[in-house]
C-alpha cells in the first residue's frame, strides 16, 4: 500500500504540472491556498497530536521538546 | 527598436496584470505558498480550552494562552515567532502522559514555551535561523535551527533543507534521583510544486535521531530503549475550486521509527469561503499507528529487566479527530477565529493492529479561538 501511495505521488509530480506564469498565481497566493493557513492552530493542533500519538515531524524542524513525549 | 518596444509593451502588461491582483481586496498575501518573499506582517492572539476524558471519568484540562507573530526584520527579512502558555489541571489518563512532562495520580503544572525564527530573502533563496525553549516543573528543551529554501526562475518549484539540534533535561517531581537528558538532531527535505494555476503540493521528508532518557519518569517500570531514530513523509496537496469559491487541502503523513511503530495519518479540510468576510472549514483527521515492539498492557511485565512500557501512545491504535472552524472578518485587516474539534482514540480504529490490547477508548476536545490582525 505505502508503495502505491509513493507512486501515485510522484505521478502527480512528475506529470500534472503545467508552467505557470506570476501573472497566473492570484488563486494559488490566497490565504486559503497557503500550506500553512493558521500556523497559530498549527501549532496548538500538532502540540496536541504529538503529545497522543507517537508519530511526529514531516512539517518543519526545531519546533522544539516537551515533557509531554 | 520595433523588438524594443513589443517587450516594453509586454513588461508593461504584466505589470498592469500583477498590480490589479494585488488590488483584489484579502486575495494576495505577497507570495505563493513556496515562500519566496518576506509574507506580510501579521499578529494572532488567543486561548485553547482542552479537556479529555477516559472511561466515563473526566481527566485532564489544560488552558493555553498563546501568541504568534510574522513582523519585517531589517532589508528583505521577516522575523517570527510565537508564546504558550499551558497551564494543566487534573488526572492524566490511564497507561497516558500528559500534555506537559508530570502525569501519574494528579497533575498541576506549568509549561512557558517561545520560538523565533529569523527569515533572510535573498533573490533566488532564503536562509533562516530559529530557536526555541520550552520550560515545566520537571523539563527544560532548548532547540537551535537552520533552513534554507531555494526556488525555481520562474518560482513554481522551491526546495527547502533544515536541520535542528535539540537538547531536553528531564527530571521527576516525585523521584530527585531522575537527573537525565536527551541530545537529538533532526533534518528536512523538501520540495514544494505549483501543479497549474490552481493548485500546488508540498513533500517533505524528515528524519531525527535521538539519544538519551525516553522513558516517562512518572511510570517506575517505564523502561524504553535509549535511542530512537524516526522517518515522517509529509504531503500536502492544495487545490482552489472557484466554481465552489472553496480550497480543498489533502495531507497524508507516513511515519516510521527504530521502536517498530509505523503510523499513517490523513487529513481533509474544505475552506468554504462565504461572501466577502465569512469562511467555514469543516475538516477531518484519522489516524493510525503499530504498537512499538516493547510495548505490552501487562502491568507489571513479566521480565523487569527488558524494554517495556505500557504507555498507550505506544499501542495499536486509531483515532478520528472532526472539526469546524469558522473566520470572520470584522474589517480588512481584522479577523476573529473559533474552531472546535473533537477527538476519539481507540485500539478497534487501528488499521492494521495485530493484537488486541484492551486499551481503554480515549477522548478528547478542544476549542481555539483568535483575534487576527494583519499589516499591509
């Protein structure tokens, strides 16, 4: 399964992407279009699953430790 | 001289065309989401309310106070950062820790958290500096952090690479004789893809490798390995509808460490823009992961001499987490927030648990709300 998952997002990589000119790029500035939308509930959300899951990272680094791990 | 003037003519057209975008009342921010250019000024202030409960008991409550900023530092730069505050209150729930470092029969602790980054832009890549402390009864973590992006000509492809060095001094409330640390380096790759006009992806790859006390100082039979090495593979597809006037964002996450758990996780969120100062987001998490190769829900184990905990983070599980957020614009630069979530964790969720592990069902809640404002 993680094999096709890894496959299926290098297609969309390797084959969707079409040139895009500045003059192009209105919807994909939008706030609602950012990776990170809210990095205030960002950070608050992650605190909560990294401290009831034992998955992490991926996003960023040096977010920093806590007690909670 | 006619090859003059057509390329004027043309310089001149796109310029009109990127300055009636930036016109767009709340639609540009400055750069696509790949980054590369200082984002505009902005400050968020507000508080989050969480409680959880186990087994029909109410357990713990935590109150969080928090502050984040993106302001301009000198030249092309922007400095950010952000302040918590946990304040937690409660019993921590069954074979869990907590949100902060003390758990155990009743908890009453503190955690004072800051970051700051310091972001360069510089014509085709940044370089950025962070660091960060978080402080408890019982914990101190002190976290320095590099990264730099790196972008395409044409700005639809940016690469990012990080690392950070992190050390942690860990120590018990109710045991003096707990003196121990833990050193870990993490590092990131990244790539971040406008797709077409509509829509863009971001994958990254992050990996860290710890060394030192992991085990939880409030569980006298606790006994994990003392190193842990682990892998998360992050993507984020984001696709604008404007038939619908709405973004879909799709995050998978797959994760892998030294201790055998393998953890895979989905989130769907729809921003659902509503007239001119309204957006609604409905969103959708679940999550699963393997239980760690030490791990057992026998209490005490039968061997006290081997690797052991009965933690339930470190069980077969699953979780679905469901929320609803809500934005409103009270002028331009001026927004309030609230969101709610709630989340439901049990062994019966995993997808790919082997062993049934009698772990009690968990739930938890919490609501953020926020005050937005934003600089031109």
């Amino acid at each position: 399964m993680n094999k096709h998952v890894c496959i299926l997002i290098l297609l969309v990589l390797a084959t969707a992407c079409t040139p895009v000119k500045p003059w192009q790029k209105g919807n994909l500035a939008r706030r609602d279009m950012a990776i990170t939308t809210d990095p205030f509930e960002s950070n608050l959300r992650d605190h909560i699953f990294d401290s009831k899951e034992a998955a992490r990272g991926g996003r960023s680094v040096g977010g920093g430790g806590c007690g909670c791990n | 001289m006619k090859k003059k003037q057509l390329r004027r003519n043309e310089r001149n057209r796109v310029k009109a065309l990127l300055s009636a975008a930036l016109l767009i009342p709340g639609l540009y921010i400055g750069s696509v989401s790949a980054q590369t250019a200082p984002s505009s000024p902005e400050v968020r202030i507000g508080y989050m309310e969480y409680r959880d409960a186990q087994k029909s008991d109410d357990r713990m409550r935590v109150h969080t106070p928090h502050a984040w900023f993106r302001l301009p530092g000198f030249g092309k730069s922007e400095v950010e950062g952000s302040l918590t505050f946990d304040s937690m209150s409660g019993a921590s729930p069954y074979f869990l820790s907590t949100l902060s470092g003390a758990s155990g029969m009743g908890v009453d602790d503190q955690r004072k958290a800051g970051d700051l980054k310091y972001t360069h832009y510089l014509d085709s890549f940044s370089v950025g500096l962070g660091g960060a402390i978080s402080t408890e009864n019982d914990y101190l973590s002190k976290t320095i952090s590099g990264e730099s992006r790196i972008w395409s000509d044409d700005k639809n492809t940016t690469f990012t690479i990080a690392g950070s060095l992190t050390g942690d001094d860990i120590s018990s409330r109710i045991d003096a004789r707990v003196d121990e640390d833990r050193r870990t380096g993490s590092v990131l790759v990244g790539i971040t893809q406008v797709i077409d006009d509509k829509s863009l992806v971001q994958s990254n790859v992050s990996f860290s490798s710890g060394d030192g006390y992991y085990s939880d100082p409030y569980k006298p039979l606790d006994n994990r390995p003392r190193s842990r090495e682990e892998w998360a593979w992050l993507t984020q597809y984001r696709r604008f509808l404007s038939d619908y006037d709405a973004a879909l964002h799709l995050d998978y996450r797959l994760f892998a460490d030294s201790w055998d758990v393998m953890a895979h996780n989905v989130s769907v969120a729809w921003y659902q823009n509503i007239g001119e100062s309204w957006v609604i987001r409905p969103s959708i998490r679940y999550y699963t992961q393997s239980e760690a190769s030490f791990f057992d829900s026998e209490v005490p184990p039968v061997d006290r001499e081997k690797r052991f905990s009965a933690d339930q983070r470190l069980s077969d599980f699953g979780s679905v987490t469901a929320g609803i957020k809500l934005e409103y614009a009270m002028a331009k630069d001026l927004s309030v927030s609230v969101s709610a979530d709630v989340m439901h964790q049990r062994s019966g969720l995993a997808a790919f648990g082997h062993e049934a592990t009698d772990i009690k069902p968990f739930n938890a809640a919490f609501g953020i709300v926020q005050l937005i404002k934003r600089f031109p």
